[in-house]
C-alpha cells in the first residue's frame, strides 16, 4: 500500500514539471521579460553598492587624490556617484581609496651638510717665538711705535707669542727689544670719510677705557691708550650695557655690580707682592719690556700683585728686576 502511494506522487510531480515546461514553450515573450526584471534588479543593487572606503554622494567636480588630498572644486548634486569617504584620498598608484599614510611620499632633495672646521693648534712656533696656551692670558709686546696689543680676558685659543724678552717688529717677527729700531716713524693711516651717529664723536685717538655706566666700579685704566681713529661716546656721555651712548643722567637705570666683599686681613700675599683691588693686565715678569699704557685692571676681587720695581720671574716668584733674571 505504502509503495503505491509514493509512486502516485511521483507521478504528479513528473506531470506538473511537463504542464509547466509545455507553457514556457508556447509563451517565449513571457519568459524573456521575466529574465530581464530579474538582471535589471541586479544591475540597480550593484549600482548603488561602492568599493570600500568610498560612498554615494553628490559628484564632485575634482577628486582629492595623493597629489592633491585637500582640494575643494564644488559638486554637481545632479548626478551621484561614488566617492572617496573624508579622510579618504584616490591613490593613484593603488587605483583605490586609501589614507595619505598609504600614499607616495614625494622625493625630497637631501640637504647638503656642512662639515665642522676646527681650528688646528700649532705644533711648533717660528724663531724666537713660543706655544701659548688657550687659557694664557698674556700682552704681548711690540717695538716703539707699532699699534699696541690691547690686553683682554679673551680665549684667544692656543697660539704663538714671542718668547720672554722678545717684541714683534713691523716685518711680524719677534726680535729683542733692545733691537728696535730707535729712528722708526709710526704707521699713519689717513683719516676716513666717516659720519658719526651722534652723541658719538669721531676722534683720532679712542680711549680703551670709554666712558660706561658702571665705569666708576667695573673697569679703571691705568693710563690712557689711544685706539685706531673712528667714532667714540667721549664725556659727558657714557656706553650703557647695550652698547648704547647715553648721558650719564641716564645712567641711574643700569645696574652697576658691586664689588665683591672680602676680609681683607685674612689674605696674605707672597714675598714682595701686595694686596690689591682688581689685578693688573699687564703684570712685569723677567726680561719683559711692558707698555704700561695698555694695561688695564681685569678683576673686581683683591688679589696678590707684583708691584714695580718688582718682577715675577720663571717660577712665579716677585723678586727685584736685577736678581736672577
């Protein structure tokens, strides 16, 4: 019984697959329209879906690619079409949307390095001449007559200097002062055109101790030392800190730095040397002939000098200019 049932349902089955195939086959029309509904719902479904990172908006009247990411031309809302999504940018190379970190990095040209220069220390000296440390202060001299060195506190790196005893002459060679020519006429150069910005004044013989704000406690010449001609701030001006020449009313505004306190009888200076505020540049030492019109006090503390007549020789020791030099 079982068995007859289910061969009677095959058999509609069978009959109805060949009702249906017998109707397709006398309606062609039919079915081909049925095929393009069916392909023209595909077609708008795949219309409306965009690659990723992109989306349907108003179409822009330029993309915002790698080269270009942050430009802005409009759009035309008339048509849609799929774009790039914010921050999004068309990579050109990739033909898709990516980040700019997915970009192209544009080609930079190298930048030329400079190479340091040191200053080469000399290793030996030319006749008569010596190594001087960077740290060394020192004056040299030079036969009557030559422009002066000026002394200064600053490093002046390592150098050569004439020996002890020893000038530079004006072929630059050290020679013994003694061997200076007694007959020379100074070096003159002509006075330049030159208009001072006033209060500077133009003067043949420029002080190297001018007139500043905190001249009465920082810095005292010994004597006066002409400098090459050329514009000056001369009494009763006076050079600020900032380089400025200014009447000395004006001066109440600067801030003069004050002397450093000590006790000074707890120093005790060496044989034949003294106590003294502010030491001077140019200290005498053995076999040397000092221009004492340059020197100048270089310290604001008390310190132990060596006093004329009185000379510093080789090992640092004040002793009379005639004894063991």
């Amino acid at each position: 019984m079982r068995l007859q049932i289910i061969f009677l349902i095959l058999l509609i089955l069978i009959f109805n697959e060949f009702v249906v195939e017998s109707i397709r086959r006398k309606n062609p029309s039919k079915n081909i329209q049925q095929k393009k509904k069916q392909n023209k719902g595909k077609s708008k479904k795949n219309d409306n879906k965009c690659k990723p990172n992109e989306t349907k908006v108003c179409a822009s009247l330029c993309k915002r690619t790698c080269s270009d990411p942050y430009v802005n031309c409009g759009q035309n809302c008339s048509k849609k079409q799929c774009e790039c999504k914010a921050p999004y940018v068309y990579n050109e190379k990739m033909k898709k949307c990516t980040g700019l970190d997915k970009c192209p990095q544009p080609k930079t040209t190298p930048t030329p390095t400079t190479k340091k220069t040191t200053t080469i220390k000399p290793t030996s000296c030319p006749q008569n001449e010596t190594i001087i440390d960077e740290n060394t202060i020192t004056c040299e001299g030079k036969c009557y007559g030559l422009p002066q060195s000026i002394c200064t506190d600053a490093n002046l790196g390592t150098r050569c200097e004439c020996m002890n005893g020893y000038v530079r002459n004006a072929s630059n060679i050290c020679i013994l002062g003694i061997d200076c020519p007694l007959d020379f006429t100074p070096i003159t150069k002509p006075k330049p055109s030159l208009t001072c910005v006033y209060p500077f004044k133009w003067t043949s013989c420029r002080s190297a101790c001018p007139p500043t704000c905190s001249s009465r406690r920082k810095i005292e010449c010994l004597n006066n030392y002409c400098l090459p001609p050329g514009c000056a701030c001369m009494e009763p001006f006076a050079l600020n800190s900032k380089g400025e020449c200014v009447r000395k009313i004006e001066c109440d505004n600067e801030k003069i730095p004050q002397l450093e306190k000590t006790d000074t009888s707890k120093i005790k200076c060496p044989e034949n040397m003294v106590l003294v505020k502010g030491r001077s540049s140019c200290e005498k030492k053995c076999g040397e002939s000092v221009d004492y019109s340059r020197c100048m006090r270089r310290e604001f503390k008390y310190a132990c000098e060596c006093p004329y007549p009185f000379v510093i020789n080789k090992t640092g020791i004040c002793i009379r200019n005639d004894d063991d030099c």
